[in-house]
C-alpha cells in the first residue's frame, strides 16, 4: 500500500513540474484547435463501444477532448488504469503530452 502512495505522490509530483517547467503557449487558441484536430483523428483509428464493448465511446473520448484540449493539455500528464488494448490510450496520446498506462 505505501509503494502504492508513493507512486501516487511521484505521479503528482512529475506532473505539477512539468506544468511550472513549460511557459504558456503563445497561440492557445490554434494550439487548442490542433490538439482537436489530432484527436478527431486518434478517434478515427479506433473502435467505438458499439463494435468492441471493452472501449470507450466515440463520444466520451470527444468530450475529454473538448475540456482538456482549450486548458493546454499537451503541458499535462494522463494516467490511465486498465489499458485493455489502448484505443483510449491513443486517444489521450493524442491529447496529452504523456500518458501513463497500467494494465
């Protein structure tokens, strides 16, 4: 269980680093607008819940993308639990400046 907070706590730590160590983007508005355009893509190569019930939805990746992608999200790290194949995975690569995936 300690090892299991110390992970947690290195996680947050790394993270909060690397959102002082980066400046703010000068154009965050095109920078918002790729990041979009990149997921739309992400989402393209991967399954919906309709056709492989062990992903995400089409919609669910979308929504994390429209409310990370306008707050500067390639400065952030994502972690995700429980890859399964990492269709997510993809997604929030696309979305995220480095994703942590634990299967």
């Amino acid at each position: 269980m300690a090892s299991k907070r110390l992970l947690q706590c290195a996680c947050w730590a790394t993270w909060l680093w690397e959102l002082k160590a980066q400046p703010p983007p000068a154009d965050h508005e095109s920078e918002a607008f790729a990041c979009l355009e990149e997921t739309e893509r992400a989402i393209a190569r991967t399954p919906d819940m309709t056709h492989e019930w062990m992903t995400t939805s089409h919609i669910f990746k979308r929504e994390l993308a429209l409310y990370f992608c306008p707050r500067s999200a390639k400065r952030m790290t994502a972690l995700e639990l429980g890859t399964h194949e990492g269709h997510t995975a993809d997604v929030l690569a696309s979305i995220f400046g480095r994703v942590l995936a634990v299967d």
